[in-house]
C-alpha cells in the first residue's frame, strides 16, 4: 500500500445483510473504492484475487455458509490477516465473541448500532496505523538488506586473500556460498529434522565463505603443488581445517558471536564424512554439524567443476553424479536427495543467471522473523522456546 | 407524516438514529430500504421449515438492521427471538416469533405509511 498512490483505497464490506453493507458504504462515502461480499465464502475468492490491494476488511461475524470467524481463519492460515488489516462489525456484545476476535488477529471491533463518525474515524486510523507499519517494516527490510551486503562483502574480501594465495579464481568463495544456501532451502522444504530457521541459514551460508580460511597458514608450495601430494605434504594440507578453526577460536572478542560459532564448525568440520572417515576428528553421521556436512559437500561440488592445478575442470552433469556415485566421499544420504533436487537449477545459479529468490526474500523473511520473535518475546510465550534452542546449540 | 412521526410510530429513536448517520437524508433512504430487505422473508420460510440455524441467522439480521435503524421495538423482539434460537430450538421462540412478526407488521405499515406520504408530496 503506497500513501503516495493517488488511486483511492479499496476496502472490502463482508456482510450478508445488503442494508448493512449499504450504511457502512454510505458511511464511508467516496473516499473509498467499495467491494462487497455477502457472506464469507464469497469474500474468500476476492481476497485470494486481491489481498494486496486492498487496505482494510469491514467483516460481519454472523453469515451463512461461513461465518467471520471462518474468513479469519482462512486469512490466519494464508497469513494475510497479516498485512490486512479487519475490523469486525457485529451486533454481538459478548466478550467471549469479542476476544476470540482479537485472538485471531483483528485490529478492531466495532459493534452495532455503529455511529457513522466513529465508523469513519476508527477506518482512517486503522488504514493509517498499517501503512504505517508496513512504511517501518519496508526499512528494516532495506536497512537489514545492506547490513547483510555489506558483512558478507567483507567476509567475501578476506576470503578472496585467502583464495588467492590458493590460485584460485576467488570465485570458489561465490559458489561454496550459493551452493550451501541453495542445498539448505531444499534440506528445509525436505524436513524438519533440522531446525533451521531463516536467520540460521543466512548465518551458515555466510559463513560458508570462511571454510578454507585455514589455508593461509599452509605453505603456498604445498597449495600450490601440481602433481600427487607425499603423506607428509597431504598432512600439513589437511591441517587446515583445523588451523581455520583454531584461528576462529582465539578471537577473543567474537569467539561466541554465533556466526563465529558456525564458522568454527565448517572450518574445523567440512572434510569430515558421513561414514567417519573424514578428518581431523573422523565424526559419524549427525555428530558432524549440518553446516558442515552442507559446505563440505558445497565445497566437494565446485572443486570437481573447477579447473585446479593438478586437475581439469568436471562439467556439471559429470559432477554430480560422481558425489551421487559416492566418489568423493559418503554424504548424509538426505543430502543426496537434496542435490538430487537442486543439480538441475545449480549452473545458473552459479553463473549468476539466476539469482535466489533469497536475495531479496531473505531479509524480508529474515524481519517478519524477527518482528515475530519480539511480539512472541513482548507476549511471554517464546523467552522459554527461545531459551531451550540457546542450550541446544551451546 | 414527517420521519420523526414514522419512528415514533414504529417505536423507535428518531433522535439517536440521526445523530449516528449524521442527519435525516441517510436515515430516510435506509428506512424507505427496510420494506425490501429479505430478512423477514427468510425468518417466516425458516420458522416454517423448522430450519433453526436458518432462522437463527434471518432473526439476528434483523436484529442488526434495528440496531443500526434505532428501531427499538422491532430491534428488541428480534434480539430475544435471536437468543432463544442461539443453540437451536427452544420453547420460547413460538411466542417470541410472534411477537416479532406483529412488530415487524406494525413496523412496516408505518414505513408503508411514510412512503405513500414523500411520494404523494
């Protein structure tokens, strides 16, 4: 809703009385564009076509077929009722109508017999009140947009140091990352096994970007080396993973900064293998962190299709089936479902072809989050979830 | 007969209705609209068919409209009948039915009145 938008506001009159739609629309004059449904399955249908455009829901509690408390169901679970806001209209006085109104998220309720400048007020201020919030939201979103921008630009550039010491493009950093993200979406539409929320997976695939940070204590001869590494080369090589961590461990002032936290885990955790023969630690399974298991994998995928001094560069198709194949190492085998489900999207999402959806989305999921967790907090009801899932990741 | 003498006919407050729809031009073009509403239609056919949620909904609309319109007399029957068929069929919505049919009659001739007056003018 634009307060700039020269175009009236359009508000929608749920009611089965056609007088009392009449009064209400009369009551609100030409200031607005008036839609009308005479009960609730018929209002259904022309939210589903025009939520968005509408700025304010005029709702009737007693209709036949569906009744308001059935529209704000609905609207609850489509989660419009959201950015909607409804104002219930009923000759019901009781509290319990009442409160079951506002459980369900109405922003007002209005009871007859209704007074046409009470009517019109209550409207104004209610459409203003949501314009206004929706005005706020919209610069969080910006604000927490180039917040993450900005830390990701200047984890990417010390990152790229690191990278360039490798030989390497600076472009392995890009796809790790957007590899990791893309797996961690499908992971999360696969199950709910690991409860990752949108904050956790901005987190891990900026993260992501610090997994090799290790490697600038590795002798660029070594990373450099063209043919066959000897044991004792290798051995110095796969110290990095746990220099990267132990790096990340001695930052005395972030070391419990969360993203520190999950870049501990890939650094030390990202060439472990799901059947324990990985290193340095030979984790099993879920002991090894979801992050890590996602960036190893991440990190597998773009070595294979990149051009590396000792190897040539895999197309694509060739790729994955060689990690599906098992051939790079076992993978968590819900894992493999996940790349099954991405492989097809991934080369144009690692040209830059396509960008995620998450570029913009993200952050805008990232404030609902977050809003959402404040009103939970303001309400008592998430300070004991929130408490537990603290303890979880200690 | 003015407007003011159709509600005091009617039983209702002229003066209340007026003050919340901001004068007499919105009253008279929703009280002339009364005589077309279905309500009354739909409570009479659903008594009839002992279809009590049916009538349940009829009843508390007219209720609504009273509300709305100030028509206190018809707006009191209406809202007892409501309750006495909240939760279905009870007792005392046979004379409380009455009651509002004979209100709702007493309401509408007066209306009918009026009408036949502001056209005759």
């Amino acid at each position: 809703m634009d307060l700039r938008d020269s175009q009236k506001q359009k508000i929608l009159i749920v009611d089965d009385s056609e007088m009392n739609r009449a009064i209400l629309a009369e009551m609100l004059g030409d200031n607005y564009d008036i839609i009308e449904a005479e009960d609730g399955e018929k209002a259904i249908p022309i939210l589903q076509e025009a939520a968005s455009e509408l700025s304010l829901v005029l709702l009737d509690v007693v209709m036949p077929y569906m009744d308001g408390f059935g529209v704000l169901k609905v609207m609850n679970q489509r989660r419009w009722i959201e950015e909607l806001p409804v104002i219930m209209i009923s000759a019901e006085k009781g509290p319990t109508q009442i409160e079951r109104a506002y459980e369900l998220g109405v922003a007002d309720f209005i009871t007859r017999p209704f007074d046409a400048l009470i009517v019109r007020r209550r409207v104004v201020n209610t459409i203003l009140l949501y314009a206004k919030q929706k005005k706020l939201i919209n610069m969080v979103e910006e604000q927490i947009y180039e917040k993450e921008r900005h830390s990701n630009m200047m984890i990417d550039i010390l990152s790229h140091i690191v990278e360039f010491r490798n030989g390497e493009s600076g472009q392995h950093i890009v796809h790790v990352r957007v590899l990791t993200e893309a797996m961690l979406r499908a992971l999360v539409a696969k199950t709910d096994r690991y409860p990752l929320t949108q904050v956790d997976i901005a987190l891990i695939s900026t993260a992501s970007a610090l997994h090799d940070v290790g490697k600038i204590a590795i002798d660029e001869d070594i990373l450099n080396k063209p043919g066959k590494l000897t044991d004792v080369e290798f051995a110095t090589m796969k110290a990095h993973s746990l220099v990267g961590a132990e790096m990340l461990d001695n930052l005395s002032t972030y070391r419990e900064e969360p993203l520190v936290k999950t870049a501990y885990e890939i650094c030390r955790w990202h060439h472990e293998r799901w059947d324990g023969r990985g290193y340095p630690d030979g984790l099993v399974g879920d002991e090894i962190p979801i992050s890590a298991q996602i960036v190893a994998l991440a990190d597998v995928y773009d070595a294979l299709t990149s051009e590396r001094c000792y190897k040539k560069a895999f197309p694509h198709d060739v790729a994955v089936e060689m990690i599906l194949n098992g051939e790079c190492g076992t993978f968590n085998p819900l894992l493999m479902d996940c790349l099954r489900s991405v492989a097809p999207s991934l080369p144009k999402l690692l040209s830059g072809e396509w960008t995620m959806a998450s570029a913009w989305e993200a952050p805008k999921e990232l404030t609902r989050e977050i809003l959402r967790q404040e009103e939970l907090a303001q309400s008592g009801v998430f300070s004991q979830e929130g408490g537990h899932k603290e303890e979880e990741r200690k | 007969m003015t407007l003011e003498a159709c509600y005091a006919a009617l039983g209702g407050d002229y003066k209340d209705v007026c003050g919340r729809l901001c004068g007499e031009r919105l009253v008279k073009k929703f009280v002339l609209k009364f005589l077309d509403d279905p309500s009354f239609g739909l409570l009479r056919d659903a008594m009839e068919a002992q279809n009590w949620g049916e009538a349940f909904r009829a009843a508390h609309t007219i209720k609504g409209m009273c509300l709305n319109l100030s028509f206190t007399r018809l707006g009191t029957s209406s809202s007892a009948l409501c309750e006495a068929l909240r939760h279905g069929y009870t007792p005392e919505a046979e004379p409380l039915f009455r009651q509002t049919v004979e209100d709702y009659e007493a309401t509408a001739a007066a209306i009918r009145a009026f009408r036949t007056e502001e056209e005759g003018a």
